[in-house]
C-alpha cells in the first residue's frame, strides 16, 4: 500500500510559489526523511498535506484515499517553534489532544483513552512531568510532549516537521528509536530533517526538496553527491558540507 502520495500539488504565497507541481508516491512502513535547504517548501509540503494550507493545484491521497477519509489515521506534529507555548494547558491535556483527535472534542476520556495517554508519556519518559504546566518545559521537554500526543493517537502515518531542533542528543536519540520502533510496527513517518550529516542513519526513504521535486526515492539511491548538489544549490559553504558528509560516511561518489 502507498502511504502519501501527492500529484501536481502547488502552493502559491503571495504569487511566489513554495512548492511546484511535487508528485511522488511514498512507500508505506518506512521512515522518510523530506529534506532541502531553507524556505525549500518543506513545511508547506506537510501543510498541503494536512490540508492547512490550501494547495493552489494538484491534490493528495493518504492511503489511497483523500485526507477526510482517513483523518484520524494520520498524526502531524507540527514545528515545535511554531507553537503557542504559553497556551495554559497541562502536559496531560496536550497528550490528552491526541485522543480528542479520534473521537471528537466533546466525549469523555475513557478508560481506554486514559491507559494510550499513561502509555504515550511513558514511551517519552515524560510520565513525571503530566502536571506541568508545557510553558515550563525545556525544548527536547516539549518536542517529546509533541510525539507522546501523537503516540496517543495511534495513527498510521505520522508527519513531523523537524522534531530534532532544539532537542539534545540524549533525546535526539531516544527520539530515533522511538521512530523506529514505531516503523517496525508498520507506522510510516515522514520527518523534515535539516541535518545532512544524520541523514542516511535515520531514514531508509527520502523526498528531497527545492520548491520542486529533485529527488525521491531510496535513500542509497539517491543521497548521492549530484542530487545532494542539485537540492542544496550553489552556495560554497552547503556544498563543501555536502562534500564531507559524503566523505565521512564514505559514499561512493558518482563522477561524470
Ligand atoms: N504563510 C506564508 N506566507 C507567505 N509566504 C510563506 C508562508 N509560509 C512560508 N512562506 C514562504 O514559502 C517558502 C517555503 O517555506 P517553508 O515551507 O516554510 O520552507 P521550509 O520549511 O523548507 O524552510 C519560503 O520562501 C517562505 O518564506
Ligand atoms: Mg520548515
């Protein structure tokens, strides 16, 4: 089965497009890192998908089938920077949010829901903060607070926008092998990452991103020096990176 598949879709910001014609079917069961240098539309790929924004063309299939049919099947943790964090809310109520998301604003909390919710910040390690108010957390605090409202959702596909930045790499780590733990229970996440240099270990599929679509695919396929190049542009200073993450990892460089 195909997890997210995107045709022709477009989105136009003040007569500037953010992403063009991006076409591509997504491989379910996978982590997928969606990857491209600043303002390369990244966000706005996930946001067209969630239906936040408004694609100008193309439309978008979510397990084969439109978003509204599957809603509730697909989590997305929007960038942690992005957020209100003043908003008087609980670590709880946030977590909380994730089941509200199943079953509608207005119903109870179940038995049920409250053990998914005991379980998703207990999957972070976020059990002893529940009554913390979130504006009083630290930023690997709140990113984690973010998956564990997901966790409770128990989607299929998750789509995270940069859950790395402003984490430490204790949680950094304790984040990836959630993600794959997740991924060996058939969950797909696509995840916004910027580092290159983390790249290959975290994702076995990517979309790489320059308002249009470069690349797409394997990630041995196509994480490779002349795609690299042809994502992240001219600049000096993004290329020798380029350079040396391949070097570091000893990839075999294509040369033509
Ligand atoms: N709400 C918005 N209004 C106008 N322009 C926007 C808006 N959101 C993003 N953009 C522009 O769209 C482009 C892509 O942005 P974004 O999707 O945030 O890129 P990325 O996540 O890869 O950094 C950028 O040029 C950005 O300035
Ligand atoms: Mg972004």
């Amino acid at each position: 089965m195909n997890s997210v598949e995107t045709h022709n879709l477009t989105v136009i910001y003040d007569k500037k497009p953010a992403i063009w014609n991006i076409d591509f079917t997504l491989p379910a069961g996978k982590i997928i890192g969606i990857m491209g240098p600043n303002g390369s539309g990244k966000s706005t790929l996930l946001k067209a998908i969630m239906d936040i924004v408004e694609p100008n063309m193309g439309y978008v299939k979510l397990m084969d089938k439109p978003l509204d049919d599957v809603r509730d099947k697909v989590s997305y943790v929007p960038q942690r920077l992005s957020v209100d964090w003043d908003f008087p809310a609980s670590v709880y109520d946030v977590v909380a949010m994730g089941r509200y998301a199943k079953r509608g604003m207005f119903k109870k909390l179940s038995s049920d829901d409250k053990k998914r919710i005991d379980e998703s910040l207990e999957m972070v390690n976020m059990s002893a903060f529940q009554n913390r108010q979130i504006s009083q957390l630290s930023g690997g605090q709140q990113q984690r607070v973010f998956l564990a409202r997901a966790l409770a959702q128990d989607a299929d596909i998750y789509l995270m926008d940069e859950p790395f930045v402003g984490v430490d790499a204790a949680t950094e780590q304790a984040i990836i092998t959630l993600l794959k733990n997740m991924r060996d229970q058939g969950k797909t996440l696509l995840v916004v990452h910027h580092d290159l240099h983390t790249a290959q270990d975290y994702f076995e599929h990517m979309v790489l991103l320059n308002t249009r679509l470069v690349a797409e695919g394997p990630t041995e396929e196509i994480f490779n020096e002349k795609i690299l190049t042809e994502t992240y542009g001219g600049t000096l200073t993004t290329l020798s990176k380029v350079a040396n993450v391949l070097k570091e990892k000893d990839f075999p460089m294509r040369h033509k």
